[in-house]
C-alpha cells in the first residue's frame, strides 16, 4: 500500500506541516504560530494532536518531523550528525517519539567544526536535501536567509561544511535598538533599491560592518540620503558584510531557499556580485523530509 | 597678566572640566552626569553656571569648551572643519557664545569623507591635538576606544582622515539583548584574558563578527567555553574585529586614549597584532584645549 507522509517543520517559532502523497506531492498544509518558545514542558504531545493529531490517526500515515522539536528543549533529542552528513546519515540517526504518540520520528541536526569552533543547523539541513533532490544536484553551495542565515556547502551529496551569520538578528538590533534608530524612520516604508544597492556596494568595500554602520548616521547628518532611505541603506550593508565575508571565490551559483523579501534582496546581492542564482521555497523542506523518508523505507 | 584657562569637554552624557594655569598643568577638576542628553532646550547657561560659574567669574579666566556642546542640538552650534585638520583650522573657526555667559568660546567637531561618505567626530579632536602635544608628535596613529571608537590618522600635525566603529555598542547589543545573552551570565564576573585572546584570534581569521559571533553560542552549547568566560570572549571577537578591519598595514604605534578596562583590552590586542602601544587618558583633553588657546593667542 503506497503510504503517505506528514512532514513537519516544527522551529523556535512556528509549526508547519504538510500531508504529502507517496511520490512527495504536497495533499495539504498547515502551519501554526506554535513554534517551541510557546511550548510548555511536556506541552509538545498536546500541541501536535491539536494540530495533526486527525491526520496522523489515518492508517497508512506516518510522520518525520525537523527543527528545533529535536533540540535539548524539544520533544525528543535527536544528537547532531557530525559533517559530512547526508541523507543516509540522517536517516540511521533519527530519533523516535515513544508511544503512544504515533509513528513519529525526529530527524537530526547536523554540526560541523571550522577551525576548532563547533556550529549547527537544525531544520536547514532538511531544506539543503529537499533542494538537492528539487534540483538533481549533488553539489551546491546553499544560502538559507533569516534570523541567523546558514550558509551549506554540499559536495557528493552530503553536506561537507556550513556557516551561521546572524545578520537578521544584528540587523533587526541596529535598526530599532541602536544610536541608527534615532535618523531612521519609525515605519520601514517601501524597499529602495538604490539605497539597498548603495549600501551593498560599501559593504562590498571591506571596511567591516562596525565602521560602516555609522555611515547611515553621518548620511542623514549631511543630507545626503533620505531617512525614509536609511532602512534599505542599512539592510544594504548588513547583507553586503554577510556576502562580503564569505568565501565565494570558486562559486558559480548559489542556491537561496527562502521567502520574500529576505530572500529576493539576497539574489540582488549575489548577482551584484556577479554569481548566479536559483530560488526555492519553503517547499525544499517538504521535500527533504520526504527524501528522508524514502531512504528510511530503502 | 598670565590668564587661566576653563577648559571643558561636554559630551552626550558626561560634562566635565578643568581649570588650567597660563602652562596648561591642572589646577583642579570638576565632573556631574549632566551630559547634553539631560539638558532642557535653553537649559545650558544655567547649568553650565550651577557648574563652573565660580571659575569664569574670575578676571583672568577665559573658557573654552569641546564635544557635543557645539552640535546641532548643543548651546551653540560650531560647524564641523573638514580634514585635513589642524590646531590653526580648530583655532580660526571658534563658535563664540553670546553675552552674558563670559568669555566662552566652542571648538568646531571636525568631518571627513572617505569614498564619498562623511564621517564626523565632536570632542575626540581635542584629544588628537593634546596627544601630539603630549608626546611631541606630527604624526601618529590615534585610538579612542568607546561605545563608537573614533581613529584618527595624523600626518604634518594634521588629522588627514578618521573613522568611527560603533563596536562597543555593538558588543552592548550582542551581550544584552541578542540571542547570545541568553548563555551569557547577567553578571560580567572577572576579565578572563585566555577567553579574550581566543575571541581575539577567531576575529583576526577574518570570517567577519556576522559569522564569528553566534561561536559565543556554540562553544556555550559544546561545553567548550565556560558561561564565565563568554564575555571575554565576546569582547575579544568584537575588538579583534575592530582591529582587523582596519588599514593597519603600514602602521608600528598606536596611540589609544582612554579609561581602563576598554583601553587596556585594545592595548592587549593591538600588541597581539605586533603594534607597539602608547596610552594616554583623559588628561589629552585638556592639553588640547590648551593647545587651542594658544593658537588662539599667537
């Protein structure tokens, strides 16, 4: 009997699910802004019968979740797989939820050492699969945006290394919390591109984000940028210093898995910069799961 | 008649001065948390009165202040002189401050523009002058650590271009109210240089303070770095940012102007970079101003 698959991304701070068909097609989604900072301790079998629970009671339907569910303060703890992980690593790692709950599993997190300092992803290294079977790729350097982007890069594939930049974060503190908030505008209004490409251009000039910060200050100071400018200006120079200090040198072509409008100011950057780029969405992570799941059932 | 100087740096959140004989030596100090940010519109004749009016009521004072008090939003605004900048430039562009308050006079901030950017300091130029002073130099490489670090590049007496990093407000930022804050202690303990150095190290290998910071989590969450150590360790990675970012090159001496604890960690990580450091305090300040009044006399 082909069997189907709730595929879940359970993160910090939102739950998503999709009930997928045998070959991976998505039959319905559904998402929830349940993500774990909302959970109580013990709260997490409650929440997902509320949400899946009727999904989950179907006979032939079984289900894998990734993210943070699989964290120290999730539900299960799955442990990291250590680089190079691919799917095969992932499957054989995977960490059940006891019963009574349901056919669940938990997919693993992946960490990696640069020069002796550990990192980790939890719920990205699902979208990097899914990507790659999207794709048919097996090598790829991948950019997922956010709060804290991860920076993939995949070779044969597993994922041999990756990079955390918490540009979303700093960004989000330098605009509302720092002495720039005082010469920006309260409401973000809409993107400038001139000033997004401005700011990706000084970035791009390598006097790091600590000096070039003070810039959408002094601008406004002379008049030479309008405030309703500053916040495309100084996102322009956050994701400039991301691009700016990665090592991009042999790459062609970067893969972005995001939503708008992170996702679409990244591609501008990188083309800027010259590289090629492929856009996918949040269903990279559907599929990954998916991909999972088949070689669980290899 | 020998005149004496009341000589005052008034900044954002510090005002404080000094009362200088006819060589410049220091008769006696004065400070109060009275800094601009706490001053009422058309509130600075009676502080500055309530504070130092004893002083320049005497015949043979004159007064001469540095700082904020001459912004746009100060008591009297002194336009800023474009670099390159010297003590005449300073001396001839003295915003004079109306009767009655005394003979008080305001030293213009000075600006800059490096690659078609302003950049603007107010205050720390005094500083500049009275170290050269101090230390008998045409020619040095300046550091004013702080919540925006100010370096000053000198040549023929002359600050020729500067630039600001707003790193210790970054590292505020970081440490109280990111992601990091949350395996960082709420208390900052003892100095830890061993953790210094190691964040030090990491920001030198030049992956960026985007990329090099979330290492305060991992390390936190491998058990690799003790939760005591985490803001040493921060700070290392933010001011060993500063200092790589920086065109340092060419340069053997940097001169750091500044309070302990902020200006020892730059002294220590300038010299881990092979720089030979001289330190001075706040004392440059009034030795600039000094300087600036005798130019004034000429």
């Amino acid at each position: 009997m082909p069997r189907r698959l709730l595929a879940i991304d359970w993160g910090s701070s939102a739950l998503r699910g999709a009930l997928l068909d045998a070959e991976g097609g998505v039959l319905e989604e559904r998402s929830a802004a349940r993500g774990l900072l909302t959970i109580e301790p013990g709260g997490f079998p409650a929440v997902f019968d509320a949400h899946f629970g009727d999904w989950l009671r179907a006979p032939d339907v079984r289900c894998l979740m990734a993210g943070m569910v699989g964290s120290r303060q999730g539900w299960v703890e799955a442990p990291y797989c250590a680089c190079p992980a691919g799917l095969d690593e992932l499957a054989a790692h995977l960490a059940r939820v006891p019963a009574p709950a349901g056919d669940i599993a938990i997919v693993p997190g992946v960490s990696c050492e640069r020069d002796g300092v550990p990192d980790v992803m939890r719920g990205e290294e699902i979208k990097v699969f899914g990507a790659l079977e999207l794709l048919g790729l097996e090598s790829a350097e991948i950019l997922m945006p956010g709060t804290h982007s991860k920076w993939a890069s995949v070779a044969r594939g597993r994922i041999q290394r990756f990079a955390t930049a918490m540009s979303g974060e700093l960004y989000a503190l330098l605009r509302r919390q720092s002495i720039l908030a005082r010469t920006l505008p309260d409401a973000d209004g809409g993107f400038d591109a001139d000033a997004f490409d401005r700011g990706l251009d000084r970035a791009f000039g390598g006097e790091g984000l600590l000096q070039t910060a003070f810039s959408v200050r002094t601008l406004a100071l002379f008049e030479r940028l309008p405030p309703s400018a500053g916040p495309s200006y100084l996102s322009g120079l956050v994701i400039g210093e991301e691009l700016r200090a990665r090592p991009l040198a042999g790459v062609e072509e970067v893969v972005v898995i995001g939503a708008e409008p992170l996702a679409e100011r990244f591609e501008r950057a990188l083309r800027r910069l010259g590289r090629r780029v492929v856009r996918l969405g949040e269903e990279a992570a559907w599929r990954g799961l998916h991909a999972v799941q088949q070689r669980r059932d290899a």
